[in-house]
C-alpha cells in the first residue's frame, strides 16, 4: 500500500518581475512555475489548489471569515518496513486483560483536628513573663 506525505503551502499572491514577462497574469504564472519547480525537484507532486475559510479576528469580541488560497502538494513515503495488509488494519485488536478491581476504600474514622495555636517546644521550658526567643537570619545574626 502507498503511503504519501503532503504540504499545503500558501499560493503567491503576487507575479514575479523578470524580463520579457509584461502582463499581470504571466507574472502570476512565473511565479507560480518557480514555486511547483523548485518543490518539484524536491519530489513533491502538485494536487490541487484550493480557497479554505479562515476565521480572523476583529477587535476583542468579533471574528471574520477570509479565504486563503493554498497549494496542496504530496510525495510517497519510503518505508523500510514490511506494509501492513489491510485485512490487519480492519481487524479489532482484543483488548488486554482488564487489571484487578479493587473495592471500595474504606472511609477515615472522623477525628477531633487538634486546635489551632502558638508552636511550643516541648524540650524548652517557656516562662509566663517572657516570649520566647525569635530565630534571626543568618545576615541579621551576623551584623549583631
């Protein structure tokens, strides 16, 4: 089976300027040659052109519909691997064995959350009158 890649570019939309070339439409067609050549001997086969709606925003809020007008080219892909028959392709592929289903979790028995309030250390003995000592940064400790 053939297997083809494709490139949809954007079609000129102006001629090119060369000798000899006076009219509008052979600078149209020049440029168009240059462009299907210049694919073409990198392998690429011209398809078709064709004008697809494209959604463009007006302002925050609206939108527009423009057509662009694309080239759309192909070439064969090599593959060095065997092709697949199509009676494989249109085969449904069993699925794998399903894992075991586990059951339900079983719920967190609901506890009393400890209250809210300073941190205390338990390996210091704090006195009533006075707070107990801050941490200071390593800057702030130096410059004391």
């Amino acid at each position: 089976m053939q297997r083809f890649e494709f490139k949809v570019i954007p079609a000129p939309k102006r001629g090119e300027k060369a000798r000899g070339v006076k009219t509008t439409e052979d600078r149209f067609a020049l440029a168009l040659t240059g462009l299907m050549n210049e694919l073409g001997a990198e392998g690429w086969d011209y398809v078709r052109a064709d004008a697809l709606p494209c959604e463009e925003r007006v302002g925050f809020t609206s939108t527009k519909t423009t057509y662009v007008n694309v080239l759309v080219f192909r070439r064969l892909v090599v593959e060095d691997s065997e092709p697949v028959p199509a009676a494989r392709l249109n085969r449904r592929e069993e699925p794998e064995a399903a894992p075991p289903r586990l059951g339900p979790a079983e719920a967190p028995i609901p506890a009393k959350a400890p209250a809210l309030g300073p941190a205390i250390r338990p390996d210091v003995e704090e006195d009533d009158d006075e707070p107990a000592p801050v941490a200071q940064p390593a800057e702030a400790a130096d410059k004391a």
